[in-house]
C-alpha cells in the first residue's frame, strides 16, 4: 500500500466565513488517524474536500502523488477513496441488504477487473460484509427504519464494498452504545490491518484515543495539534479549545 | 434610429415587468424555499379583478383608477399571498421536491379555474393603458407612451424598494436570515412564519403589479396568456439564481430587450415563418439555455429520513396476478358499459401509460418532468408523420433514419443496464435489426409507400417511442447537471416551447438523409394545419376503428405489460441504481457512480413511453389539434393527478390517467344532467358542476398534502386486509355478490346505475367488513386476558391457549406447573 492522502494550505470560504483555514495534513498508508475538533471547526468541510463535494478555495488534496484537487467525487471513489457521511445518507428506500447490493453494482460497473472476480458471487460478497460489519441480524430491514447505531454501520459496509484504500468515517459511532463503540473500535484495528487507511472523524474520545494511531485537532479552521493520543491528551492547545480554559 | 428607440423602449417595458414579477418570486423563494409556480396565475387574476373595477358593466366597473388600483395592489393581492401561506404552503415542509412543485402548480391551475368561472363567456375584456391610449411623449420621432413610462419608474421605484426593505429593515433581514438557518431565527427570538407571510405578502403583491402593468399591452385578456406571460419571468429569476434581487432584475430587461430586438429583426415574425412563433418562446428559449449554462449544483444528500413520502415495491407475482385481475375487470366491464364510457376508459388508460413515464422518471429516479405531455405529443406526430403524413421522396429514407434512431436510443440506454463493450454492440446491433425488420418487412419501404396509410401501425408505435426518447435525450442535457427545481423548469420551458413552436408550426420542413437520395429525402408538415388525423390501429384482424371494447381491452393489457415490465426494472439492478440516485446523489457519487449515464437513459426510457402512450392516445381520439390533447396545461394536471396517486406506484399512473381523462367529465356530466331534471335547484347543480369540471383537478392536487405518498397505495393498503386467510370467506362472498350483479346487468335485468348503486357498496363494504371482524376478535381475546378467572374458568384449555400465545412447549410447562404447585 503506497498510497496515501496529503493536503497542502487547504482553505473553504463560505462567503466571508472562514470554514477550513490553510489546513495541511497527511494521512500514512495502514494507520487510523484521528481528526477531532469542537463543533464547527471544518471537519466535515474538510471530508467533503477530499472526496470532492466541495472544491476548495485554495490549495492541493494530493492521492498517491497526484493531484486529485478538481477530480469529480465519482473518480475519486474509483481511485479508492471511500467515506461516510455524518448526517446519513443512506438509501432509505432499499432494505440493508439492497444498500450493499446496489453498491456493489455501482461498482462493478466501473470495476470491470472486479466483476470478472466476484462475476456471479455477488451474495457471498454481501455475506461476507454482512457478517463483517454484524448487520446480518437487520440485513431485511428497511434502511430507514434501523437505529442510528446500526445505519452508521450499514454506511460503512457500503462504503467497504468499494475496497477502498482510504475511508473517511464522520462521526461513525455517534448513535452507538458503549458496547457498541468498543467492538467498532476492534472493527476499524481489523480493516486497518487488512490495509484499509482509516481518517476519522469522531466525538467518542475513548474511541479515538483507543484506536486512534494520530490525531489532529481542528479549531476555528485550522489544525492546532497534531501527535499521538497520548501527546494530544496533554496538549495546551487542545485542553483550551475544547474546555474554553487553559490548564493550571 | 427611431425605429431602435421605439424596440428598446417595447423592451425596456416589457422587460421591466418581467423584472418586477421575477422579483416577486425570488422574494417568497428566498424565504420559503417554495418556487411559487402560482405567481403567473395571481398575476393574472389581479389584472382580471382590476378590470373587473375598472371597466365591467357589472359588479364594479366605475371604480377610479386610484381606489381600483389601491384596492388590486393592497388589499386583494396580500390577502391571497396569506391565505395561500396559511393554508396551503405552510404544510409543506419536510415534503419532497415533487409535493412542493406540485402543490403551487395545483394552486396555478386552480386560479386558472376561479378565472375561468368567474370571467366566463367570450366577451372582450380590454384594459386601457394608464392616462389613455394617446398620452405619450416623444424622443426625436419614436414615441413614448406614458404607460411604458410608468413600468419603468415603477420597476426602479421597486428596485429600491425591495433592496432597502430585505437590507435596512428588520423584516428584511429576519427575512433573509430565515433562507439561511430558519431554526436559528426562531432561537434568537425571530418569527420564520411571520416572516413568511410578509414574504408572501410581499411576492403577491409584486405579482399583482406585473399583472396590471402588463395586461394593457396585451390587447385583450386570456387567462393562460397572462398567466404564461408571467412564467417569461422564470427566465429572469433564474438569471439571479433565485436568490440575487439586481441579477434578477437585469435579467428581467435583457429578457424584454431580446424579444423586442428580435421582433424588429424578424419583422415581428414575418421573416422567417417558421420562426415566426420564436416572439412568444424567446424567453422560455432563453430559460433553458440559462439553465444549460447554470453551474454544476453542489451534489447534496437529500437526508431522506425527514421525507415523508414512502414508496413500497409489490413484488413480481403481485404485480402479476394484479394485472390479470385488471385485464379481466376491465373486459367484463366492457360488455355492460356504453361507448361513451368505453372511450373514457380508453383515454384514461392511455394517459395511464403516459403517467407510467412519470412513475419511471420521477417516482423512481426522483427526476422531474414537467413536460410529460409534450413527449406524448411528439410520439403522436412522429406516429402520424411515419404513418399518414409526411411525403417520403426516396423509401429508405425512413428507414435509414430509424434505424440510425434505434442505434443511438440503443446507445443511450443499453450501457446502464450493465452492457459494455462486445455485449452492448451486439445489443445495440440487435436491436437496431430487429427496428429495421419490424419496417422494412411489416411496411415496406418503396416510393411513399410509408405514409397515406389507413391504419396505425405497430411500427408507427415503434416509431414514436424512438423519436419522443431520442428528444428526451437532448432535453435530458440541463438534467446532467441539474436536479430538482431547475430541472423542472427546463422542462416547463421545453414544454411550452413544444407548444408553440411545434402545434403551431405550419411550414413544411424537409430533411435531408446523408448517403441517400437527392436533398429532400422526408418533408414533414410538422402539424397540418392545427389538426393532425392519426387512425386507430387494425391489428390481428380487428379492426379497432369500429371497435371501441377492442381497443380498450387492447390498451388496458399495453397498460399491464408496461405496469409489470417497470416494476420488474424498479427490482432489477438498474433499479436499485436509479432508487440509490433518488434517495442520495452524495452517497452515489461516493461510490463511483457516474450519474450522467443513468440519467441521460432513464430520460430517454421515460420519454420513449410517453411517446408510445401519447401515439396510442392520439389514435384513440383519432384527431389532435394544437391545443388538445398534449398542451403544457394538460401535461402540468396530468403530473399533478399521477403524484395525487402515488408517484411512485404504478397505480398513481392508473389513477392520474383514470381521473384525469374520466372522473372530473363524468362528475360534471352527473351534475349537468341533475340541473338538466331538476329545474328549481339548476343553479346549484350548475355551481357544482362548474366546481368539479373546473376546480377539481386544483383542490385534488392541493389535498395532496395529507399523504404525499399518494392515494393509490392507502387504497391498496385498504384492500390488503382481504388478503388474510380469516377473511376469505369476505372476499369469496363479496366478489360472488359483485360478479352476480355484473351477470345480471349483462343479461339486461336491470340497468348501470343500479349495477353501480350495487357493486359500489359491495366492494367498499368488503374492507369494512373484514376490518370490523378484525377488531371484533380483537377486542374477544382483549377480554379473555382480563377478564380470565372471573368472567371464564380458568381452564386448561386457556392455559394451553396462553402457552400456545407465548410460544411456550406444552411438555415443558406441564412440568413447570407441577413444580409451581408443589
């Protein structure tokens, strides 16, 4: 795996409001790194750049070395960047299991390599993420009538069956209990070993913290941290944006 | 010179009342999120009621300008826009796009119908300009009147206005902060709705005043030509993006200055005839390109949870044995009703199939379409030019061109069924064949042998699905981009441009084949002389022209097989595809997924059906003229009908078709007759049938708010209770009790009405029943629970009972008790 996602003096204006401010970060091949932030700080502004919903006003998203800046978001989803979104966006007029049916599909029309692969194994494929993401008890459910906890999942699945070589996750644990959240946590180390460079968006610290191999912190717009857990747990910076105070 | 002073000053007014109106509707756009489809029609009906007090002999009619005008302006107009807020477009929030085009376009075509009545009969209403026809003053020779002075001053007195309104007054800017985040206002204290209703206030008012202002400069009044004459505006709304007031307002005068340069150039259409109706579609011309040139809109989810709208899938069996049940329905009933409604039937069936393109189109892949009839009539002239009337100079001249059609729809739509490379060439291949044997073997090709035939052919049909979906195509272009609103308005200026610049086009046009024959290889009259003759079908040897019951049954079982083969495409992978575009573009293009192909072939699909329907219903009526049956008026109830039934359910088709074509004549027919018998109440049957014939359509529409899901799946989900094994007995006695009826009218025991007045009730009473035996037993074992040990023994048989309820062995329990007792 050599790929890999660098932004450089990456800026979003929304009118005269600064959303995202000169931000530049790398996310390395095979790790899980976190990016958190208060509400309003441009992390999911930030998502959308870089699977292209939005076009910066200025600076570069780079993938594997190329400049992918003004690349549509299709493209980009075929040169493996997948994501999920924070407010979800699932298709809520197919069951669970369609939403991982229609998107294998999806991707088996610009995947030709692929198709030959899965050519009529489609169901063991949907199986095997079924099984993976622990939706299979749902898998007949109508999207829209599942609990948050589980559509985040039913997010990620769909998002999986594009074997992607990033996956962006906006806030995928919000909704999901404290049990929930730990065997996510052991989820995203499972993807992450099998090659998947996870980018995270997230609320639940215990989340972030435990899985977590780097974090960023985004404030107003710009990155005011970037280390480990263990580093960002103890930063001024940080302590001060999300409590509003500085440390004695 | 004098002559450019006098256009660009016709310009200058002109496009000066485009801006005010325009402005109107970005004012109530801005704070409702709700495109006022209405606009044009309250501006129309302002300018009637100002005539009304100005000029009528009757009611009013001597009213001083300045009270008329005060009265029109301030009291009528803002009261509309608040009743309209309160009681119709307050509702719609957390609605789909569709709901919230389809209510204001029902509220459209419902002033259209208060107009209509009110302002019946063909007397001349002719409003004078403001100080009189000859108070004008002049630039060197060009003369100015003080009319067309008055809209501009009055434009730039507005201008200001309105800017210094939204921009330095609180109501403005609780206006404008409501666009932005209507939540947040309301937490600092805003009122959104209040602020809404002076919007709306405001917006009607700026309607009314183009309505005024513009109606002097048309000679006489119409009803839809105001109310068209105000849709020119959308142009320039769009020019500001619905949300920028001064882009609006240029756009407003380049629009006017267009058209009064090209009506000097083109001497006022004499030039080049068939352009000469290029006056009135300039400015919807320029609305589509306006919205070609349009930015890429910011793919956005649509967070379809807060959606209210639902659309269930009946599966393939279901769809099956549901067909049947209709094809033998509708034959059983075609051996006891009349002609009359035989061909009532048919129509409805036929419009049906046109609605069946919007199901497609919008109920599954969530693109609108306003112009569902203009496709219908494109099938219908290509049928008949392919058929009848066009003169073809060399014989394969036809057939190259379909051929050369069937390869590109092939091209359009196969790819996104998954067919790629060597498979989608030889499907391509295949099909074009198939099209080229279906025309060269079954019509022959030689001399003119093609057209001046007597009957439709099945080729014809063919013919009109291609050219409709290869039109569809091109006019699929903004939709690439576009969604939504925007889209819908492409289509709305597609439509009217179909009205008038292919019904009213009256210049033969010759095309020329390349690679055969001479230049003039097929010349078409595109639409003779306002009426197109198209002739039934005569198929396996039955002649359909005499036969009205044949070619009902005929079109109820192309109904079916259309109903079930999109049903299976709604469960196939392209399906789920266009569904997944439907519920979430974002989510889509996350997932590689290139929308522009799937689109521009659903578009294709979609308009290739209303173009096999629209042949099928023109051959019905036998004669179209130019402004029926496939005008934008029709086109736009039609849509709202096909949504009042469920957009996303093949029986919405069914019912927008039936009602459409059906119910609205038979119920005013039933009160005409009533007024007919009854002398002393003819004045009340007579209200209700003008109610029902010319409001109907708009109040079914406006109630669609109560379940945006449709009518046609909560009457289905109605009868589903019949489905249950304990109520077989119900549905066995019922339809016996129905068919005996039906047995009874065929052999002539008695007449329709009393096998209406029976079988009416037996089948609404089916459900009924069913459900009060529901609650029936319900309510018994509600009371065995309660009440067990006091009003029953506590048995074992209850016990067992219970058990049996709580999915408990009986082995297991017997010993569990036991244990208990000890």
């Amino acid at each position: 795996m050599n790929e890999f996602l660098n932004l450089e003096n990456v800026s979003v204006y929304f009118g005269g409001h600064i959303a995202v401010n000169e931000v530049s970060l790398a996310i390395d091949p095979g790790t899980i790194t976190g990016l958190i932030g208060p509400n309003g700080a441009g992390k999911t502004t930030l998502f959308n750049v870089i699977s292209g919903l939005l076009t910066p006003s200025s600076g570069r998203v780079l993938f594997a070395d190329e400049d992918i800046t003004s690349l549509a978001p299709h493209k980009r989803a075929r040169i493996g960047i997948g994501r999920t979104f924070q407010k979800l966006e699932l298709f809520n007029s197919l069951s669970v299991i369609d939403n991982i049916r229609v998107s294998l599909e999806i991707s088996n029309q610009w995947n030709s390599s692929r198709t030959e692969i899965l050519g009529s194994n489609i169901s063991s494929e949907i199986d095997r993420i079924l099984d993976l993401t622990g939706l299979n008890s749902v898998r007949n459910s109508m999207a829209s009538e599942i609990p948050t906890g589980q559509a985040r999942l039913v997010e990620l699945a769909r998002a999986l069956v594009l074997s992607p070589s990033i996956l962006l996750l906006d806030e995928p644990a919000s909704g999901q209990n404290d049990e929930e959240t730990e065997s996510f946590g052991l989820l995203l180390r499972e993807l992450c070993d099998s090659g998947i460079s996870i980018f995270l968006v997230e609320h639940d610290m215990s989340l972030v913290m435990n899985t977590c191999d780097l974090v960023n912190v985004l404030d107003f717009g710009s990155v005011i941290a970037k280390g480990t857990p263990e580093e960002i747990q103890e930063h001024e910076l940080v302590i001060e944006a999300y409590l509003g105070f500085k440390k004695r | 010179m004098t002559e450019f002073i006098t256009f660009t000053v016709v310009g200058l007014a002109t496009g000066a009342i485009y801006s005010i109106a325009s402005a109107g509707l970005v004012v109530t756009y801005t704070t409702s999120g709700i495109f006022n489809f209405a606009h044009g029609a309250i501006g129309m009906f302002s300018a009637f009621l100002y005539w009304q007090l100005r000029w009528d002999d009757g009611w009013g009619g001597s009213w001083p300008a300045p009270i008329a005008l005060l009265f029109v302006l301030f009291v009528a107009a803002p009261i509309i826009g608040i009743i309209l807020q309160i009681v119709v477009m307050r509702g719609l929030e957390a609605t789909s796009e569709t709901t919230k085009l389809v209510i204001p376009i029902a509220v459209m075509l419902g002033f259209i119908g208060i107009a209509n009545w009110v302002w019946q009969g063909a007397e001349q209403r002719i409003p004078k300009p403001f100080f009189g026809r000859n108070a004008k003053w002049s630039i060197g020779d060009a003369y100015i009147t003080w009319h067309q002075t008055i809209i501009v001053i009055v434009a730039v007195l507005l201008a200001v206005a309105l800017r210094f309104l939204l921009f330095k007054t609180k109501i403005g800017i609780t206006m404008r902060a409501v666009v932005d985040n209507t939540s947040l206002v309301e937490l600092n204290g805003g009122r959104p709705n209040r602020a809404a209703l002076q919007s709306w206030a405001i917006g009607s008012i700026l309607a009314a005043v183009a309505g005024v202002l513009i109606s002097p400069l048309l000679g006489g009044l119409g009803v839809l030509a105001l109310t068209l004459l105000v849709v020119n505006a959308y142009a320039a709304a769009i020019f500001g993006k619905l949300r920028n007031l001064p882009l609006t307002f240029i756009g407003g005068l380049v629009i006017g200055l267009s058209v009064s340069y090209w009506n000097w150039i083109s001497s006022t259409g004499q030039k080049w005839p068939w352009l000469s109706e290029l006056r009135t579609t300039l400015p919807v011309v320029i609305l589509f390109f306006v919205l070609l040139l349009l930015p890429q809109e910011k793919l956005r989810g649509s967070h379809a949870a807060t959606i209210r709208e639902r659309f269930a899938v009946p599966s393939i069996q279901a769809s099956l044995v549901w067909s049947s049940i209709f094809v033998v329905v509708v034959s059983a009933l075609s051996l006891i009703i009349t002609d009359k409604w035989e061909s009532l039937l048919t129509r409805g069936l036929t419009m049906g199939i046109i609605a069946l393109s919007m199901v497609l189109l919008t109920g599954y892949a969530g693109e609108l379409n306003l112009a569902p009839l203009a496709f219908a009539g494109i099938g219908a002239i290509s049928a008949f030019q392919f058929d009848v009337g066009s003169a073809v100079e060399t014989g394969p001249g036809f057939a190259t061109l379909i051929v050369l059609l069937a390869i590109s729809f092939g091209v359009l739509v196969f790819p996104a069924f998954g067919l790629v490379r060597s498979r989608l060439f030889f499907a391509v291949v295949s099909f074009a064949f198939i099209v080229f044997i279906l025309v060269v073997f079954f019509d022959g090709t030689t001399g003119t042998g093609i057209a001046s035939r007597e009957s439709m052919s099945l080729s014809g049909l063919v013919v009109a699905a291609l050219i409709s979906g290869s039109i569809g195509a091109v006019v699929a272009l903004p939709a690439l981009r576009l969604r939504g609103l925007y889209l819908a308005l492409a289509t709305f200026a597609f439509a009217i441009f179909v009205d008038r610049m292919v019904y009213k086009q009256r210049e033969t046009l010759t095309f020329d084949i390349p690679l055969i024959g001479d230049n003039e290889d097929v010349s078409i009259n595109i639409f003779n002389n306002g009426a197109l003759n198209i002739p039934r079908p005569n198929f396996w040897r039955i002649n359909f022209a005499e036969k009205q019951w044949a070619m009902l049954i005929f079109v109820s079982i192309i109904f079916c097989i259309f109903s079930v083969a999109l049903i299976q495409l709604r469960k196939s992978s392209y399906g789920r595809q266009l569904t997944a575009m439907k519920d979430s573009p974002a989510a889509c293009a996350t997932l590689g997924m290139n929308m522009r192909r799937l689109k521009l072939s659903v578009f294709t699909l979609a308009a290739a059906i209303a173009g096999f329907g629209g042949a099928l219903h023109a051959s019905n009526l036998r004669t179209i003229q130019e402004d029926y049956p496939f005008t934008i008026w029709e086109g736009l109830a039609l849509f709202m009908l096909t949504v009042v039934g469920g957009i996303g359910y093949v029986s919405g088709a069914l019912f927008g078709g039936i009602i459409y074509a059906c119910a609205f004549i038979v119920m005013g027919d039933f009160w005409g007759k009533l007024a007919e018998d009854w002398g002393s109440f003819r004045w009340l049957f007579t209200f209700l049938q003008d109610f029902f014939l010319l409001l109907g359509p708009a109040l079914a529409g406006i109630g669609l708010g109560r379940n945006p899901s449709g009518v046609g799946s909560q009457i289905f989900d109605g009868f589903r209770i019949l489905k249950k094994k304990d109520h077989r007995t119900v549905l066995v006695c019922g339809s016996s009790l129905m068919i005996l009826s039906w047995f009874f009218r065929v052999i002539e025991v008695y007449n329709g009405w009393v096998f209406i007045l029976t079988s009416l009730p037996i089948l609404f009473l089916m459900p009924l029943l069913a459900e009060a035996r529901d609650r029936d037993v319900k309510s018994r074992n509600d009371t065995l629970i309660e009440m067990a040990g006091i009003e029953y023994d506590f048995s074992d048989e209850f016990i067992s009972y219970i058990d049996a309820e709580l999915s408990i062995t009986s082995d297991f329990n017997v010993d569990e008790r036991n244990t208990l007792n000890e």
